[in-house]
C-alpha cells in the first residue's frame, strides 16, 4: 500500500491516523506480509486433527498429500466450499432476520408495518399466494410462512425464492444438473456435513456443491431484499452524497455500520424523534450517516448521507467527529474499538453474536426495537456532549449523485419512453450498441488493491466503451466518492452510444441532465436486484442469462459473503471477475473447472485479473464474444 | 561445514521456520509450551518480503563476520565445534555494533535483556545430528542445510545440462509453472 495513490480523504484520514500515533488496518496489512503462500493457494487443511496438513505446491505431480490422503484438488475444493458456507450462512441468516421481523410485526409483537402494499402484493402474487379479498397483513403473515418454509421444507421441491426468483431457463438447467436448492439450513448442513473428516473428496462434486451453496445464497439475497422492501419501501432514485465529509462537527454524528435495515431504520426514525434532544444538548441536530452495507440501505430508501466504504470504518473514527458508530452484523472490524477509544467514540454492538470486547452492547431485538433505538440515539447525544469543544477533523471531501435504481425505479424511468413495453429502450438500445454492455460491480474495498483504484479505473474503462455499470455493496460506496454516480460523469466518462441513451432517458425522467453512468442498487443482498433486471432482461429476449452480453465483477473482494454471491452467478451462467484471486490456484483441477470448463456446464466462468485495464479489457472481450453469439 | 542455504522460488511465506525458530530458542521446545512461557520465546529468522517473493532472512554466519570485528567486547564469536557466529550474552553490552555492521538485519534485540539476538544455528539439534529447527520445519523444503560444495556441484550440473541440452539441439522446457508462480504473476502485474 503506498499511501501516495490514495484518494484524498482516505489520505488525510491515514495521515492522521499515524500523526495521531492510532493503528489501522493498512498498517496491519503492512505488519502481515508477506502472507502465506498454503492459506492463498487454498492448500492448507484444518479440518481434521491428524493434520493441519499443507500440500506442497512445487510437488505437481500430485504426490503432496495429507495424513487422510487428500490431495490438493480436494483440499482446495472442500475448503472452497466452506468459503461459500461462511457467505450463505450470513445471507440466509440476514433474511430469515427479517421474515421474523415482519412476522412479529404482523402479529403486533414489533414495531414494524407495510411500507410497500405494492411490492407486498407483486412478492404474494410472485409466490404464488392468493392476495384477492385478503387484509395486507394476512398476505403478509403467508408470505412469512412461504419464507420460513424455505428454512425447514423436507420434501425436496425447489425452495419458494428459487421458483418465484429464477429465471425459467436457469431453474430448468439447475434441474437437469441436480442444483435445484429447496431448504437454505439443510444446504449448510450439507456443505459442512460433506466437507468435514472422511466424506466428499471428488472436487468436481465439491465444485458443484459450491454452486449449490451459491444458489442458497441467491435465496438469502432475494428473500432479504424483497420483505425489506415490503417493510421499508422499495427504493427510489434519489439525490445522495458520499464520503467523509458527510460528517457535521457540530451535529451529533451517529454512523450505522452493518447490514440489516431493522435496526438502521429504527435509528432513523428515532434520530428525528431525538433531534431537539440533540439541539437541547448543544449541537446542531442528529447526523446519522452510513457506513458498509446498511449505508446503503438507508440512502437508497431515504437519502442518508454514505460516510465510508469498509475500509473507512476505521478511519472515519480517526476524525474524532463520530459520536457512535452503532453495528449489526457482519464486516464489523474488531479494530474499530482501538480507535474509538482513543476519542468519545462509542461503539456500540447490538447482536447477541456480534460482540466486541471494549464495545458497548445494547441488544436490539424487533421486539424492543424502539427502546434500544431509543438508547442508541441517546448514547450518541451524550457522547457528543462530551466530545463538545474538542479538537476534531474532518477531511472536508464528498461527492454527490443519484442513488435508489431498484428494478421498481429502473422500469418506472424506462415507463416513461415506452409505457407499454419498458425494457424495450434499453434492449434496441443493448441491439444497436450504444448500451455495449452491462458490467455489475459488487463486494468490498480490499486494502491489498485499494491503492490501484481498481474499481474506479475499470468502471471508468468500461463507461468510455459504453458499458453500463451497475452496483452494490462498499464497490458502491468506492464508485459515489469518484464522482461517478453523478449526471455529470455521463458527459465526462460514459461513450457516445451510452451518452445519448442516458441523456434521453434522463429527459424522460425529468431530470435537468442525463442519467449517471453507474446505477445505486443498493446493498450487498441487493445483487437479487441485479439478477432480477437481468433476468427481465432475458425474457424479454428470450435468451439465457449466459448469453448476455453481461458480467459481473468483485473487483477487491474481501468477504466469504462475496465468494457465494459469486458461486451464485457462476451457476445462474455469468462470467465473474474477481481480483484478489480466490484460494483456489493451489488445485488444477478447480482451477480447470472454474475458469474453463464450467462454460459447458451452466455458462458461467471465473476470471481473474488485478490489474485494472487488463481486466475491464478482459471483460469487453467477453461481452464481445457474446454479442457475436448473439449476432448484434 | 554445513550451512542453511534458501531456495527463494521456494519459499511460500508459510513463517513454519519463524514459528519453529522461537520453539526451539523457548524453555520448553514444544510447541504448545512455548506459546505459554513469559518472556515469550522471540525468532531468529525473519520471513520478509520481496517483490513478488518472500524470503526467510537470517544470519549466515560469514566466514569473515564483521560483527566479530565490531565487537568492543569480544562478545561476538565463533563457535569451535559448530562454526556458527554466537553471542555471549554475558559480554554483550547492548551497544548494537554488530547490527550496525551486519549487512543482512540479521541481528534483533533480546526483549528480556536488551543484548544482541541472533541465529546460533540450534546447537543442541545439531550435537544430536539434527538439521537446524527452521531447515526441518520448511514445508517446501526452501531452507536446505548442506555442504557448500553440494550445493555448488548441484548447480554445475543444472547449468551443464542445460548447455548440452542447448548444443544438442534438443528442446529447453522451460520448468514447468506451479501454482505459485500463478501467483506470483497475478500479483506482480
């Protein structure tokens, strides 16, 4: 990490971290290297204790073994598989989450009710539930009873999101391949059942179980993004700014970090409640800004300002500004703590299996939600107070755009071109080229690339050949901080072609300017919302998902959770690029599989480039090849 | 007179030689009593990287040792019976001379006494015919303990082949890639 080719706020922000004596992330990067060469190529074992056992990787020949017999491609592909387990068992987690939020709230034991009638009554029609005659909450209790059932059905049929979710060609090639996932808990079982000591050690086998582990996550996804939008509203496109400099020296500065909107949302709510509270105790008002992926969440559904991507979650405490960072689940950094207590910060957790030692803990749980909200928003008021007058930093950086492309939005904007057939802009215009492609970007900000500006230099790579990059997670955060969400970048960034489109859909819209080059869609749950406007897109033409001339790409990734959502788009037959490579090179035969052969399988293959032109020319090739295929 | 030679392409960064390097230097010599032990057992060996590479740097006990030069004490010398450059721990007086004179950072500091800290090559390991700790720990075997000339003769051969292999005409393989050098060429694009 050279600290030099950093973005300018993430510089200040390190610069004081070191002037300020206070560690971070980047210096234990630095502290950790070199890495070892077993963990990256994934041939390191740990799950029996006959071992740990390493193959080594100068013995191609195959002979390495562990004590059991495994040899790398089987070390590889079970340690692969746990990988996806980790990433599924957030995102089913993450969803069952909220089903039982909205079913206490339907049964009048939370604080929660319909936000969205409409998104309520299109997600039962979807599942195949009557809604004729029906009172909402009665829909919505059935809808909590199709999604807890994908959680404990025994009869093998395909599990309710995967029917209701996946686009009939792909359901029917995961038929005939033995992917069809019917309940989300028994995959995971599976998956550490068939991993553990002495079971599954073909690695083609495993490979295909990692699909399925990927398809288990789709559900998490899919489920996790519509009852949230059930609950909270579906997303509209809206103005939003991003960076550090969303931080207010003289308001009371409360961060929400984590993933899950049931409790951000309830900040929200009780930060306005609270704000003459705020105001009472000196400060200007309640500034709850959004770190990570429930950033995301809040400022596609209501504008809240997005503070920092992951990697910021340190460095944004370094101002000294933030009075709480309040967390969930998920991406939380232990090290965060260290920092806070170098300044008022308090961190605070609120899920009973997310504690952090140092961190205060205020258990959140739906039924409570309002008084724990209630505390958290006071714990902030109080620590500014105690914070007022002190010396404070804030790299005054922020960039602004447009956030909140939900599919919903998405065919409203197009509605207004082509009422009776929206997607058809968007396809003559796929058709004619001046949409090349689309390219969605997902996942983390990885400090062992993040100094490359890898996903700023292959979005704007992509843009100038008039590719459509869409996006979610902190690769979203990265993106709204260059400017590149903005009306603006169109005219800056985007190719001809993609220019007059987004300027045209832009005047339908309304807007003074075009539409900007890269698409908010939202969270990391939110990739469902990718899939789900591709998906249209291919039944408008009638085509696989395989044969569009599309990709996705993590481009830094950093968590279990992006490896499932990979798997996932690997076996619904997208080519995936991800840089760091995953630990899989230890393994010809994964290596084999994921970049060459499952072509042949579901369409999908695995690509790996860290360089940032290469691999947006990578990409271009690919979306060539299968415009060519398409003959457009 | 066996020395510790690495094999750069080799090394995978596991730190197996840092790890084994502190157990052996611990009071226990286990594993799982050493991690125990206050003050904790420190290292003599430092995986470090390079490049794309990553390297196992440690004192290579030279025939002509500065840090014997440098010594105000004398406390720096060479062992009798094995060779290897050692401190006297009494007779250090912590002035560093030697690091500053060593070309390699292969001399630290003792956390508990504050005098010089180095590579002695396992002396009780070697007294029973054993290999260095690190040696035996190297999982991809990048550390080697052998004879200068072995491995000067080793080389010759390689090189000798590879001139007849020319001469002959027939086709030079490059050494077939391992997963490593994937690696390594993802990273050091």
């Amino acid at each position: 990490m050279t600290r030099e080719t950093m973005d300018v706020a993430t510089e200040a922000l390190y610069e004081r971290a070191c002037d300020c004596g206070i560690e971070t992330g980047l210096d234990r990067l630095e502290a950790q290297q070199p890495q070892c060469g077993f963990g990256q190529l994934g041939t390191c074992c740990r799950i029996c204790y006959m071992g740990p056992c390493r193959i080594d990787p100068f013995a191609t020949d195959g002979s390495s073994r562990g004590v059991c017999g495994a040899d790398a491609n089987v070390i590889v592909t079970r340690n692969l598989l746990r990988e996806a387990t980790g990433g599924a068992a957030s995102h089913v987690g993450h969803a069952r989450h909220v089903a039982l939020t909205l079913r206490d709230a339907m049964n009048g034991r939370a604080p929660y009710a319909i936000v969205d009638r409409a998104k309520l009554l299109s997600v039962a029609t979807g599942l195949g539930i009557a809604v004729e005659g029906k009172a909402d909450t009665d829909i919505a209790k059935e809808v909590v009873d199709k999604a807890l059932e994908d959680y404990g059905r025994q009869d093998g049929e395909p599990a309710n999101w995967v029917a209701f979710r996946t686009p009939p060609k792909e359901l029917e090639m995961w038929k005939e391949l033995g992917l069809v996932v019917s309940n989300v808990h028994n995959e995971i079982e599976e998956a550490m059942h068939r991993t553990s000591g002495g079971n599954d050690a073909d690695p083609v086998n495993l490979l295909l179980g990692t699909l399925r582990m990927g398809i288990a996550d789709g559900v998490g996804l899919a489920m996790a993004t519509d009852l949230q939008d059930i609950m909270f509203g579906t997303p509209q496109v809206r103005g939003i700014e991003a960076n550090v400099g969303v931080l207010d020296a003289n308001k009371v500065n409360l961060a929400m970090h984590g993933h899950n909107p049931v409790l951000s949302e309830k900040i929200v709510e009780w930060s306005i409640r609270l704000d003459d509270e705020a105001r009472a105790a000196g400060a200007e008002g309640m500034n709850v800004v959004g770190v990570c992926c429930t950033g995301n969440e809040l400022t596609m559904r209501h504008g809240v300002p997005m503070a920092g991507h992951n990697l910021q979650s340190e460095l944004l405490l370094v101002t000294g500004a933030v009075d709480a960072m309040a967390v969930d689940v998920q991406c939380i950094w232990p090290g965060t703590v260290k920092v806070a207590e170098c300044f008022d910060t308090k961190i605070i957790t609120t899920e009973a299996n997310v504690k952090i030692p140092g961190a205060m803990h205020i258990p959140f749980e739906a039924a409570n939600a309002d008084e724990a909200a209630e505390k958290i928003v006071r714990t902030a008021i109080e620590a500014f107070v105690a914070r007022k007058g002190k010396e404070v930093s804030i790299p005054q950086v922020k960039a602004s755009g447009l956030a909140g492309f939900s599919v919903e939005a998405i065919v409203d904007v197009l509605a207004k071109v082509d009422p009776d057939n929206p997607l058809k802009p968007v396809i003559d215009n796929i058709v004619a080229g001046n949409i090349y492609g689309v390219v969605a970007f997902a996942g983390c900000p990885n400090p062992k690339i993040r100094a490359s500006e890898m996903t700023e230099i292959m979005a704007k790579e992509l843009l100038a050949n008039n590719v459509l990059v869409v996006t979610t997670g902190c690769t979203a955060h990265i993106l709204a901080q260059a400017g590149l969400m903005s009306p603006e970048a169109t005219e800056k960034y985007a190719g001809d072609g993609l220019k007059a489109v987004l300027t045209a859909l832009g005047g339908a819209a309304g807007l003074d300017g075009p539409l900007p080059p890269v698409w908010h869609m939202g969270s990391c749950v939110d990739n469902s919302r990718i899939v789900n406007l591709l998906a249209a897109l291919a039944g408008t033409l009638g085509v696989k998902l395989s044969q569009l001339p599309v990709a996705g790409s993590a481009p830094e990734l950093v968590q279990e959770k992006a490896v499932s959502i990979g798997s996932w788009l690997l076996a619904l037959g997208l080519t995936v690029h991800t840089a760091p490579v995953l630990h899989v090179l230890g393994s010809p035969v994964a290596t084999k599989v994921l970049t060459e052969d499952l072509v042949g399988i579901t369409g999908g293959r695995a690509y790996v480039e860290y360089d940032p032109k290469k691999a947006a020319a990578g990409l271009l090739a690919d979306i060539a090849t299968k415009r060519a295929a398409l003959g457009i | 007179m066996k020395e510790i030679f690495v094999d750069i392409e080799r090394c995978t960064a596991c730190k197996a030689c840092e790890i084994a390097c502190a157990v052996e230097h611990s009071a226990t010599k286990t594993l799982f009593g050493a991690v125990f032990e206050s003050p904790a057992p420190q290292k003599r060996v430092h995986v470090e990287p390079a490049l794309v590479y990553s390297y196992p740097v440690r004192c290579l006990h030279c025939t002509d040792a500065p840090c014997i030069a440098a010594c105000p004490n004398g406390a720096m010398t060479r062992d009798s019976v094995t060779g290897s450059v050692i401190v006297d721990e009494d007779r250090c007086q912590g002035c560093f001379m030697c690091a500053m004179v060593c070309q390699f950072g292969a001399i630290s500091v003792s956390a508990q006494t504050r005098t010089a800290l180095k590579c002695d090559r396992c002396p009780d390991r070697l007294a029973v015919g054993l290999p260095p700790a690190c040696v035996e720990a190297c999982p991809t075997r990048a550390l080697v303990f052998g004879e200068e000339e072995d491995l000067a003769s080793e080389k010759r051969l390689s090189a000798a082949a590879r001139v007849a292999q020319a001469v002959s005409g027939a086709a030079v393989h490059p050494s077939s890639a391992t997963p490593l050098d994937t690696l390594r060429s993802l990273r050091g694009y």
